[in-house]
C-alpha cells in the first residue's frame, strides 16, 4: 500500500517546483490526474481490508485536498506571471503612426448651410426647396423687377436654349435664377400667411469666375408675411440671425439700398467678428507687420453681410391671399459661401468648387 | 459717383470740416460711400498746404551751367524774394505764379526741399497743374490770375486739397449721379439748409431768336420725350478757371475747355447731360431727332467708326448723325477753339433705348450711364438755365432769345401726387413718426407736402418722380433717415415649430453617413462643358443648353455628377494624393415638357433630381504604414452603397446592367434596387477608356442614387418587430455552380425555399479551380436557422436544409459539395 505521507510530500514538491503554467500542468497530471498513485488509492479503496478503509480514506481525501488548493494558489500565481510577462512583450511603440482607417469630412458649404438652417428652424422658419431654372415670371416680373432692368438681360442672365425668344421681356422664357429670391413667390403660392419660411439654394449669374465670382453660387432666402410685421421684427430678426452666426455682442446696422422687391429695402452690416469694429490687424497679424488693418473688414469695422427689405405690396399682390393691406412681410438674403469664406478665412471663392482635399478637409468640424 | 468734398461744402454750407460724420450718416441713409480718397494737398485749407502760396516773378535769367533752366526770384510774401531754379519757360516777368516753398509736402507725398540744382540754390519750386491734380495740363507752370496777391495761401483761391467721396448711387437714384441731388440727401440726412444757387438762369442779350440758328425737328418722340434747345453768340472759347479744372479732375472728368467743361459741370452738378454743338458745323441748321438708318455709319469723337442699328436715336443735322443720342458725339459738330457760335442741347431720352444702343455698340460714357437710368423730363430745363449762366459768366457768350422745347405729343409725364395715409408708416417701420418729422425730411427732399384729414398729400420732385410713385415710397423716404430709431423685434411667430422636410434630414442623414464612411464631401458646377450629356447617352431634347454661355466649358446642365468628380479625382492625383473617395448631393437637370408640374402642383420648367454621387479611385483609407487599404474596387463601393442605404433603413440588391452604357466596365455594372421596390440608381466601374478622356487612368468606381426614390423605398419609423429569444442553429453547404448563374440569384432562392426557420443565407466563399470543372465555380453558403418559440431540433433543421438544396439543385443544377 503506498504510503501516503510520501506521495504527499513527492506531489507537493513537484507543484511547488513547477516554473510555468505547462509544467504545473504535468504535475497535476503526474500526481491529482486519472493514474496518479493517490488517485487510484483512493479509486481502489474498496479493496482494502474493512478496517483500513476509514483511515485510508480520509488520509487520502485530505491528502488530495491539500494538494489541490495548492495546485490551484500555484496556478494563479504562475498564471499571473505569464500574464504579466506576455503583456510586456506586446508592448507598442504608441507613437508610431496609427492605421489609416477611412475618413470623410461635410464640405464646408453644406456645414454653413445647415448652421443657417439650424439657426432659422430654431426660430420656426420651415426649410423650402424651389426649382433653379425658372421661367423670367418667377424670376423677374413677380419679384416687381420690370422688362429692361438691368439684370432682366441675357448679358447678366443665363437664358435656355430654344426658351430665349424676346429675352428679358417674355415671361415665358426660361432661365437659371440668379438669386433664391424666386422660391419666395412658390412658397406664397404653397401657403397661406402666417408664412416663415427658408431656402438655400444655387443661383447663377453671367459672371467671370474670379477669386470673388463665380457663375454659380448659394443664397439663403428668408421670407416672413403676417399680420402686423414691421420693420422693427425685420431688424430683430437679423440682428438675432447674426448674432448667433457671427457673435452675440456684435452690433448691426441697417443701410438704406435697392432691391425691385422690398421697399424700403436695406443692406445688413454686421460689426467685423475678428477687429470688433476697431479696423486694427489682429496681433497677429501686426506682428507679422504684413498688415496694416484688419483682413477680414479690410479696415472698415463693419462687414456688408446681407440684402433685406419689407416685402414690397406689388409682390405680395401677385398671389391670392396674399392682401397688402392686411399683410405684410419681410425677406432677406445671405451668400452662404461667403458666410463660408468669412468664417474660415480662406481669400477665394474658387476654392470652394475646385475640391482639392487637402482644403475640404481642413473642414472637418460639426456647426 | 465721385463727390469733392469741398464742392459739397459749398451746396450745403454747414457741413463740418471732417467728411466722416456725412460719409457715416449717407451710407445709412442709402447713398454708400464705398471708399473716401484724400486728394491734392493734405490738410491744405484745413490747417495746413501753408507752404502752398501765391508768387509773382520780379525777374529772371540764365542758369550759369544749363540751357534749360532759369534762375527766377520769386516774390512769396517774405519781404525779401526767394531764388527759385525753374525749367518751364512759359512766364514773362510780373507773371503771378504757384509756389511751393521747402517743407511743404505734393500730393504724391513728396516732401519739397531746399536743393542745388547744377549748383545753384533753389529755395523753392513753381508749380504746374499736373502737379496741383488740377488738371493734366504739364505743358508749362500755372499762371494766376495778376490780382491775386503775393504770398496769400493758394487754398484761399483753388481747392489744393480734397476729400473725394465715391458713392454707389443705386438704380433707382439716377438723381444722387448729381451733385444737386447729393446734397439734398445730405441736407436731410444731416439737417442742414442748402446754398442758394439762384439765380438759376440768366438774361439773353444777343439779338434775333434762336430759331435763327438752329430749327429742330422731333421724329422720334417715344425715344426722346423732350428736346430744348438755345443759342449763343460771341463765345470765347478758352481755358477754364482753376476752381473748376479742380472739381472736375475731383469727380474724375478732364478739363476740355471752357465751353465743354461747363456743359460737363452742370451734368455733374444736376446729372442732367447736355451737349454743346458748333453752330457752325450743323448742315442745314437743322437738328433732326431720329431713328438711325440701319447700317448707317458714325464717327464719334473717340475716333472710331461705329455702324448704327434702326433701334437706335442719333441726333441728326440735315445731311447724317451728328450724335449717338445720349451717348457720344461725332467729331466733326465738337466745340474747337474757332467755336464762336453755340447751340446747346438739354434733352430728356428713353433709358432703356440708351441702354440697348450703349450696350450694343460697347460704348459706355458719363451721359449714357445717366440716361440710362431714366432721367425725367423737367431737368432740362433746369440744366440748361445753370449752363446758360456759367457761358454767360464764364465764356463770355451772349444768349440768343428763345427756346427750342419739343415735346412729344401726350404732353411731360405728370408729377405723381397722392395721399400718404398716416397708418401706413407705423404699419410698415414698426414707429411713429411724429408731423413735425414727416414734414421736415419730405420737404428737405423738395416733396411739396399738405397735411390731409387723414395722411399727407404729397407732390413728388421731377429728379425722383419715377422712383416715388406710391404710399409706400413715401414711407421708405421717412424710414431710411430713421434706421437707428427703428428697435429690434422678434416676431411672435404662431406657426407652431419648425421641422426639416423627409427629403431635408434624408440628405443630412446620407452626408453625415457618406463622411462617415469615410467619403470627403465636394461640391462642382451645375454648368459643365457642351457634349457631356450626350456622352452619358442621353439624347439632345432631353437636356438644358444655355442659350447665352459665358465660357465654353460652362453651356449646360448636367445629368450626373461623376464627370466632375472625375476632375475632382484626376486634380487630386496630379497634386500627389491618388486615394481619392469622395460624394456630393447635387441637382441634376433634364429639359421638362410644357406644362411640367411638381409634387406640389407648381410648374416646372426643368425636371430637378437631387442625387447621391459617389466616386472612388485607388484605396478607401490610405493603406500607409503598417497595413494595406481597402481597394477601392467595385465590391468596395458597392459595400459603400449598401452602408448608405442601411443607414436609411432600406435593403438594397444589386442586378446585372444588360447592355450597360458605354462609359461604364461592360462586366462591372449594376443597378441598386431596393428589395422589393424601385430602381435607387446604379453603381459601376467606370470605362477605363472614359475615365482617362478626362484625365484618369486609375480605374474608378461610381455610383449615384436618387434621393426621392431612397426615400420612397424607406419607412420613416420602422415598427419595432420581435426576436427569438432561442439559440440558432448554423449549417454551411457548398455548392458547385455553372458560371453563368447569379450569386443574388442563388442568395433568393435559398430565402425563399427557407421558409420561416431559415433566419439568413450568407456567401463565405467562392472558390474557382481544381477540383471544381473549368466553367464552374464552388460557392459556401452560411444557413442560420432559428424558430421563435423553440429550440430547433436537428430533425426539423435537416429538413428545411433539405428543401434548400433540393431547391437550388432544381433551380441553378447545382451539385452539393463533400
């Protein structure tokens, strides 16, 4: 009969001089496992005389106990070990360049679109769509904006081919819109008053394409008719408008200006974000000595942002429901790629649609 | 526009030294000053040009070592006179001259010094126009007048130094393209009286009538709605005095002469232009206005031979044009230095045919950018009383009695006269504006104004009479000069919330998804160059050509996006960076039948679809450092559009293109349709030959979808749809395939034949070569069943498998692999 005190004492030493997870593993095999001595003592104890078993039984049970515990304390002590040495072996150089997963960025047009959305559907003006070839009575006569004014003209106008007979005196012939201002009479046509309504859009105009024109562009119309508006909720409405675009403590001025289609009409300037009115280099810049004023206002102060006016009676005349005496409104509207220039500070128009990446992607902010 | 100050000043007699306050207060008031210039001497008259003096020449002689200077002592005032070294030749002794003395500073900034010349001193230098920015005139030093006195300041006597405002006069105020009209703004802007010009006409001495000299005959009366005209004798013409040369040069004409130069300054003081002809020189003395004869010919006074269209109104003297009307005269009826016998004409013309002919004939003067603005029919006369005085006083002529006034038959267009009523100021600007201020701006506008029961009964001014013809007119005149008054409301908006349309956050969803996957967003021209759509197949009546193109690369609308962003691709490749992934949500056009209308019932003049452009050329992600990109291939961009429309919530499959367009890959094409819906738009590899016509030779995949048809085939709010809460059961099959059967095909078949325990069908491989048989391919499907209410016993789960393969077996003849 084996003498358990001596498997015991064997077992224990095995475990204990196990170096790694593998060899403890082969003394558990050795010395717990299905053939080990104490294994099969115990497996056999049926065979033993009656009064040995007890003694025998319990000696083993405890023996294999002991054992165990220590197997398992060994096991998590070596395993901890090898865990720590494996991880310091996987040890990167957290320096070296990270892979190059693919990455997108909004154009910073559609980014200066949606803030001027988001900036007017906060104040309740739905967002509109509107066609951009339209016919010269969209464009031109329901907008108060008589035959032989200036932009009324195929040398300011794009006019369709086989659409161009009697051009810039024929309703009925077509052109691309040249200002958002057209989707103003669709939305009347579509609603009736209370009316607050918004639309971005492209516009084009016969213009050459220089760092400050281009032939196409984007505009946002705002359109406001109800009852009792004013001049006043014109001004409150964009001061409001620019402060969130451009600064809160920024201040407005209305300008008195032309449009066919308000009257009175305005021009909005809003105080220069980046001198705050002084006219003055940034520090920067005057460090630089490279200028001598402010280069986003070019030492104005002010920055001309926006054209705005009362909606003129002769246009709101032009569709049922529309009273002007009883209705009376305001619209304006903004370049947004010149907002976009403005706010990013890049000098030319061109570069909005040449699309080089390395431009649109120095764009990579959420408004 | 360009306003001297200084002559502003004299119209309007109260304005303060310093131009900045009138400069603030006109830009508000709708007359913008884009830009002020300092001109001539700084400060001169404002405390400074002190060097600047009147000088008389007490004598003169050689220079010891050049020919052509002279040795000049000038008497400047100082008791003593000052040796001046000089190299004009053009004054005789006791001759009064312009001095500058040492210190004082040029207009273009130079600071004059004591100095040597040929080593004599110079203590000083004499002055000529040019010099002064009085005039071009360089020929010789300026001769004063003899009874200016020795050593006065010269700014007593000339304007040395000016402020120039250039104002954007607006279309609507041909009346502020006058200096007149200038000032009545700035008079009510800033609440100053003006000067009094009276009298505005002058008595005419010479004997006989006008009708002496000149006959004229209107013929064209809807063109040229009046046509004054008057006589003078005994001109003399000669030079201008200063003052005049220099507020000329300020406003950016140049001084002629004296007869010219006076019919210059009243257009630029009422915007009136007139035209002053040698009597001499008008065959027939007959002035005939008329319609050109078409093709007729024309010599203007720049030189140059220009042919006249039968639209067109010339000015005409017995025998052929004398003047494009409006725009510019021929050379051979010009005032010259032998003019002694005058006719001047003040007449009004149609503002929009000056405009055709001007723009027709490229000719652009100062007279045609007023008229064609639409001048009214009373300034004329005004003009012509201002000018009859000034070549009364200044060119000694003596005026003929009479005046020619030719007038079409419905008579002058009257004044509009209405009522203003009192609400409508309120209702318009949002504030009262108490009587006391109606009256004052309206009557410093020169509106005749009586108060009314209830409103204001005005009678506008001719200079504004076809900008102000309504109520509401009136109400911008009283507002514009109010501005700062007016508060800042916010409109009690009642409309009860605003939310971006389905189509509106559809778009934001598919760019926000599109850069998130890693597509840089561009933005290319609506106009592309002429033949592109018909290079994409679609035949000419369906697009929308410019009639008028600016560029040649710029006449027509586009059908798709992808040409232009293969610019986008070959641009970026030439700058060194050849991964190129890139979308844009942008119109295309097409050419809509008559009678077209939309969605909402409006017409449409084009048929407008907002597309999803995707395109990609070498690897999504850049496959630097330590791990290669994803290859942008068309199973890439496909999985791209797959992503899109996951995030949208639509499932889409793709299909075979038979007879695909010749611009993509024959064998990689496929349209994007959503399961068991329409036609999204396609995706494909582009045709390397099309690709490198414009400029790329990687090989490029596009794919556009059609944002209306993606939001037709998506649920806005998807229904919440339970899930199994039992494990599933996974089988893999392989099947071995002709090449010529669809793998879609293969993916629905095993769908449908799966019944309701197949969960899902994936491809995990395809597999071509030994020991499969040439024309065949292996393909390893993924079979995923699950039951809702239990665990699936693998009893049932063979069975379904069964009827899987029997299906496909059936269908394709496939064989089931190992």
């Amino acid at each position: 009969m084996p003498d358990i005190e001596q498997l015991t004492r064997d077992a224990r030493s095995d475990l204990e001089a196990a170096a790694t997870v593998a060899e403890l593993e082969a003394a558990k095999v050795a010395h717990l496992g299905r053939s080990a001595p104490l294994v099969l003592l115990l497996r056999d104890i049926r065979e033993l005389p009656p009064e040995d078993r007890g003694r025998v039984g319990k000696a083993g049970n405890v023996a294999r106990k002991e054992l165990e515990a220590l197997a398992a304390s060994r096991h998590d002590a070596l395993a901890a070990v090898e865990l720590d040495d494996r991880l310091r072996a996987d040890a990167i150089d957290v320096t070296l360049p990270a892979r190059s997963m693919p990455r997108g960025t909004l154009h910073p047009l559609t980014q200066t679109r949606r803030l001027l959305e988001d900036i007017f559907l906060g104040m309740g003006y739905d967002v509109v769509d509107a066609p951009e070839v339209e016919s010269e009575w969209y464009g031109f006569t329901a907008l108060n904006t008589p035959v032989g004014h200036p932009a009324r003209n195929p040398s300011d106008t794009f006019y369709v081919a086989g659409h161009d007979a009697d051009a810039g005196a024929n309703d009925d012939a077509l052109i691309l819109r040249t200002q958002t201002s057209t989707a103003q009479l669709r939305a009347m046509q579509l609603r009736k008053p209370p009316l607050y309504v918004v639309h971005p859009g492209r516009v084009y105009r016969r213009d050459d394409i220089d760092a400050t024109h281009s032939d196409m562009f984007h505009q946002m119309e705002a359109l406001a008719i109800d009852e009792g508006l004013t001049l006043a909720h014109l001004k409150g409405t964009i001061e409001s408008f620019l402060h969130r675009l451009f600064g809160e403590e920024l201040d407005v001025r209305l300008r008195t200006h032309f449009f066919p289609f308000t009257e009175p009409s305005v021009e909005a300037d809003v105080q220069c974000f980046s001198c705050r009115g002084t006219g003055d280099p940034s520090a920067e810049d005057a460090a630089s000595g490279a200028f001598d004023r402010c280069r986003v206002c070019r030492g104005e102060g002010w920055i001309e942002i926006m054209g705005a006016g009362m909606v003129d009676p002769n246009v709101l005349g032009v569709v049922d429901g529309y009273d002007p005496e009883r209705y009376s409104g305001f619209a304006f509207g903004i370049g947004i790629d010149r907002v976009a220039m403005l706010r990013h500070g890049f000098p030319d128009l061109r570069m909005l649609f040449q699309n080089d990446l390395r431009f649109v992607r120095q764009f990579a902010g959420r408004p | 526009m360009r306003v001297p100050y200084s002559w502003l000043r004299a119209l309007v007699p109260g304005l303060p030294d310093d131009p900045s306050e009138v400069v603030d207060r006109l830009s508000v008031s709708g007359t913008y000053v884009e830009a002020v210039h300092e001109v001539g001497v700084a400060g001169a008259g404002n405390g400074g040009g002190e060097a600047f003096r009147v000088g008389r020449v007490l004598e003169f002689g050689p220079h010891p070592d050049a020919d052509k200077l002279r040795l000049v002592q000038v008497d400047v005032g100082e008791g003593q006179p000052r040796q001046i070294v000089c190299g004009a030749s053009n004054f005789a002794q006791g001759d009064t001259v312009a001095v500058v003395l040492p210190g004082g500073r040029m207009p273009d900034g130079m600071e004059i010094k004591e100095a040597k010349l040929r080593g004599v001193a110079s203590r000083g230098m004499m002055l000529s126009e040019r010099e002064l920015g009085l005039s071009t005139d360089h020929a010789g030093i300026m001769i004063l007048p003899a009874e200016w006195t020795p050593g006065a300041p010269l700014h007593e006597h000339v304007p040395l130094g000016d402020h120039v405002l250039e104002l954007e006069v607006t279309g609507n105020r041909p009346d502020c393209l006058g200096m007149l009209g200038v000032a009545t703004e700035v008079g009510a802007a800033m609440g100053l009286d003006l000067f009094d010009m009276s009298p505005t006409d002058v008595e005419a001495t010479a004997g006989g009538d006008v009708r002496d000299h000149v006959t004229v005959s209107l013929e064209a009366p809807d063109l040229c709605p009046r046509y004054m005209a008057r006589a003078f004798v005994d001109v003399r013409v000669g030079t201008s005095p200063l003052w005049l040369k220099a507020w000329l040069a300020r406003a950016g004409m140049r001084s002629i002469n004296n007869v010219v130069d006076v019919t210059n300054y009243v257009m630029l003081l009422t915007g009136q232009p007139l035209h002053a002809f040698d009597a001499d020189q008008v065959g027939g003395s007959r002035i005939v206005v008329r319609r050109a004869e078409q093709g007729e010919p024309v010599t203007t006074f720049d030189g140059a031979e220009r042919t006249l269209t039968s639209d067109m109104l010339v000015i005409a003297d017995a025998e052929r044009p004398a003047v494009i009307a409006g725009v510019m005269g021929a050379a051979d009826v010009e005032v010259t230095a032998e003019t002694t016998r005058l006719v001047l004409e003040a007449a009004c013309f149609d503002g929009h045919s000056i405009q055709g002919t001007s723009r027709a004939l490229g000719l652009r003067s100062e007279s045609s950018s007023r008229f064609e603005k639409g001048l009214d029919p009373y300034s004329p006369e005004v003009a012509l009383g201002f000018a009859s005085r000034m070549l009364v006083e200044l060119c000694g002529a003596a005026m003929v009695p009479g005046t020619i006034d030719e007038q079409a038959p419905d008579g002058l267009a009257p004044l509009p006269t209405f009522t203003v009523p009192d609400a409508l100021a309120p209702r318009i600007l949002g504030i009262d504006v108490p009587e006391a201020g109606v009256r004052d701006t309206l009557e410093r506008l020169a509106f005749t104004v009586e108060r009314g029961a209830d409103g204001w009964d005005v009678t506008v001014p001719h200079t504004r009479m076809f900008d102000v013809t309504r109520p509401i007119d009136v109400v911008e005149e009283l507002g514009r000069f109010r501005l700062a008054d007016i508060p800042s409301v916010l409109p009690p908006i009642v409309t009860g919330g605003a939310l971006l349309t389905r189509i509106q956050r559809l778009r934001r969803l598919l760019e926000d998804t599109a850069a998130g996957l890693g597509l840089t967003e561009v933005v290319t021209y609506g106009l592309v160059a002429p033949g592109t759509g018909e290079s994409l197949g679609n035949h000419e009546e369906t697009l929308v050509r410019l009639a008028n193109p600016m560029t040649v690369d710029h006449a027509e609308l586009r059908t798709g996006l992808f040409p232009a962003h293969l610019e986008v691709a070959r641009r970026n490749i030439a700058a060194g960076a050849p991964d190129v992934a890139v979308f844009e949500v942008g119109r295309t056009y097409y050419a809509a039948e008559p009678g077209t209308t939309g969605d909402d019932g409006l017409p449409r003049f084009s048929n407008e679809r907002d597309v999803l452009g995707v395109l990609a050329t070498g690897s999504l992600g850049s496959g630097r450092w330590d791990l290669d990109g994803i290859p942008a291939d068309f199973p890439a961009i496909a999985g791209l559009v797959h992503s899109l429309l996951a995030a949208t919530g639509v499932e889409a499959q793709l299909e075979p293109i038979p007879n695909a367009p010749d611009w993509v890959h024959p064998g990689q094409a496929a349209t994007v349709r959503a399961v068991g819906g329409g036609v999204l738009g396609w995706v494909a590899t582009l045709h390397p030959r099309y690709a490198a016509g414009l400029g790329v030779e990687a090989d490029a995949v596009a794919a556009h979808l059609d944002l209306h048809a993606i939001d037709a085939a998506r649920t806005l709010v998807p229904r919440f749809a339970p899930f199994s809460e039992f494990p599933p059961i996974v089988e893999d099959i392989a099947l071995v395939l002709s090449d010529g059967v669809a793998g879609g095909e293969v993916l629905r078949a095993a769908r449908a034949a799966g019944g309701a325990l197949l969960e899902s069908v994936e491809v995990f491989d395809r597999y071509v070569g030994a020991p499969i048989p040439d024309g065949h391919h292996s393909l390893a499907l993924r079979l995923v069943f699950r039951a809702a209410d239990r665990t699936l016993t693998d009893a049932e789960t063979a069975e379904v498998r069964g009827e899987v393969v029997e299906q496909l077996v059936g269908e394709f003849g496939a064989e089931l692999r190992g």
